[in-house]
C-alpha cells in the first residue's frame, strides 16, 4: 500500500513517483528469486544509477541529484519496501562517497567524483575488521608510508558488495591510538587486494559481504582523503548518515511487513469473521502500524535537521535505534499474524524477519547507538 509522504514540492513527489515505477516493475518481481537463490541482480544498479537513484542526496554541480536527506531517505524507504539488499547496497554506496564529497580536495572530487556520482561505479564502505567492528578505533590494517604513497597490509571484514564494487572507502591504520587512523580511496584493481568468499547470512542474500585482505597494497597519496589522522572523524561523519540510510530501510521493511500482515488478515476468517475483525488481532496491527509511522518520523527528523545544518548526531542514532528495533518487531509480529503460514517461505514475511535482524546491528549495533545517545545526554 502506498505511503502517502509529506513532500517539499513536486520534484520530490515525481521523483518518488518515479522510485516507486523502477521499484514496482523492475525489483519486485525479481527479488523473491534472487533472495531465494543467493544470486546477484546483475544490471540492478546501472538500472538505479541511469535514473539518477545512487546520487540523490549529492550536489549536481558534481553530477548528484542535489535533494534534502529527508527526500532522499524516502526514496530508500521505497526501495527497502521492495528489496532490502538492493536498499542497504544503494545506502552502502551513498556513505561509500561522503568522505570523498565532504573531505577530499576540489582536485580529488574533480577527478573521481563524477563518475561515483553517476552510477558508473558502485562504491563499498571499509571500516570494520575481524577484532574492530563496534570499537572502530581498534584497527589493525596499516597503511605505512612509502615511495611517494603508502603500503597497505591486513584485513577489513564485513564489506557489503565486497568484491564487486568499484571503489572501496578504506580505513587504515598510519599512527598510534584514535588519531592514528587515515581515510583511503581504493580502486578495486588495486594489486595486491583480494576477497575472501561470501559469507553465508541469515538474511540480504542477493548482495554479498566479504572480507578484504591487502598484502602491500600501495596506494599513491593521492588517494588520502583528508588529512592524515583524520579517519576516525571522517568514519564517524559518514556513519551518522549512513544510519539514517539503515532506518529508512528497515521502516520501508516494516511497511511491507505490515502491509502483508494487513492483506492476510482481511482474507483469512476464522469463527465466521475475518481475522482483523477479532479485537486481539487488530490491536497487534495497530501497535505494528504504530511503530512504522513512529520510526518514519524519527528519521525524517533526523534528516530534517542534518538539511537545515543543525546537529543531527544524536537524532541519528535514536533513529537508526528505533527503526530497527521496529522492523525486528513488526516483522516478528507479521509472522505472528499469518501463524504457520508466516513460518513458511510461501511468504514474504519469514524473509522479512530474517532481514530485520541484520538492521539492529550493523552501522554500530543498538547497543552503541543507546552508548551515542547516553554520552550526548552527559554533555
């Protein structure tokens, strides 16, 4: 069912228009064969790319589509409504180019820029490691100074699109402690990078995620963006909205998970009513659709605000918490609604649970998210 959206104006609304039209004809049909055969969407995202999709939230003078977070992040929702990989992986490639956009040097974003910007390539985020995934400031993989570069040597892990994107935003290890840390941009045919095989997860089957490994790797200089030392900041500038990107993704799960919750109840009648009818089922849908509507307005906050130049940190993290802990809710309950039916991979539902859990954890699990916002209520 369509989500009547508040929109700023009819460029806004043509464009989610638009996502709705590439979502309805070109992802829905195919997502439940891909997902169920853990095989990629080849041409997907030159589909996304030529309708301008990867770049919405970038200024045009760089080739983006120059729309406020709140438009863009809608346009997520609506793709996270037909297909969650594809959504993640679309979010993944937006944060994969907020270091470059927001730190790299006016020649940097001359040179590569356009091309990220265009959907020509697909970029991928490389921040955790095997023994650094929540406590970013643990990293081991070093970048070490050398002929008029750097040699790069260990491993990064859970890389959404790990192996088949383009570019690689690389965080590597060139100092000691938390200030230590440097930003890199990795083109995929570097020598000396390689990918370990897929992981097999629970859920978000159709885009892999690997592990990276550099056994020195050199990288020319040109490819520090920003400052040397300046990694942790730049990783945690592009997290704050890449967690927005993960809330409108896990409410346009929800959405869809209470739309077939709803669908099944006005069809399936037990004791001579349909099953919505009963007291005890509608209240599980309203608290469902209570919790959708209540994770939308968190993040469209957020976005709000990050488009008005207002602190947005904390917003980020209440949203990226409260809609992903909703999508895990509410597609647990939607399973709860179709009863054995829900437990079966003749529906979507079973899927949607699985996917919802993946959401609660990564860009920084719900546990740090409630560490972000604490910390911001001591101050």
């Amino acid at each position: 069912m369509p989500v009547d959206r508040l929109l700023p104006n009819d460029e806004a609304h043509a464009l989610i228009e638009l996502t709705r039209d590439i979502a309805d004809k070109v992802l829905d049909p195919i997502v439940d064969q891909h997902e169920k055969d853990e095989t990629y969407p080849d041409g997907v995202f030159p589909t996304l790319g030529e309708a301008g999709l990867l770049s919405l939230p970038y200024p045009e003078e760089w080739g983006g589509g120059g729309q406020p977070y709140e438009v863009y992040l809608q346009v997520l929702e609506e793709l996270g409504a037909r297909w969650a990989s594809v959504a993640i992986a679309v979010s993944v490639h937006s944060l994969s180019c907020h270091p470059l956009m927001t730190f790299g040097t006016d020649e940097q974003r001359q040179r590569w820029l356009p091309e990220m910007l265009s959907g020509t390539l697909v970029g991928a985020y490389s921040l955790s490691e095997p023994q650094a995934g929540s406590d970013a400031a643990a990293l081991a993989c070093k970048a070490v100074p050398s002929d008029d570069g750097y040699r790069v040597t260990g491993s990064k892990a859970w890389i959404t699109h790990g192996g088949l994107a383009d570019f690689y935003t690389l965080f590597a290890r060139t100092g000691e402690g938390s200030q230590g840390i440097s930003c890199f941009l990795v083109p995929k045919d570097t020598p000396g990078l390689s990918f370990g095989r897929p992981e097999e997860k629970m859920g978000l089957h159709a885009v892999p995620t690997t592990s990276a490994h550099y056994d020195d790797a050199f990288l020319p200089a040109e490819r520090l963006i920003g400052a040397e030392g300046q990694g942790l900041p730049i990783a945690f500038s592009a997290l704050d909205s890449g967690r927005l990107g993960v809330a409108a993704v896990a409410v346009g799960l929800a959405q869809s998970a209470l739309d077939q919750a709803v669908a099944y109840a006005q069809e399936r009648t037990t004791f001579g009513r349909k099953i919505i009818d009963h007291q005890g089922l509608g209240f599980l849908l309203a608290d469902m659709a209570a919790a959708v509507d209540s994770a939308r307005a968190t993040y469209l906050d957020a976005a709000r605000r990050r488009d008005a130049g207002l602190p947005y940190s904390r917003n980020a993290s209440v949203a990226k918490l409260v809609a992903t802990d909703a999508a895990m809710k509410v597609t647990t309950d939607a399973v709860q609604v179709l009863g054995g039916a829900g437990y079966t991979r003749d529906y979507r539902v079973e899927r949607f649970m699985r996917e919802a859990k993946i959401m609660q954890i990564f860009e920084g699990t719900n546990q740090i998210q409630r560490l972000v916002i604490s910390r911001s209520l001591a101050k």
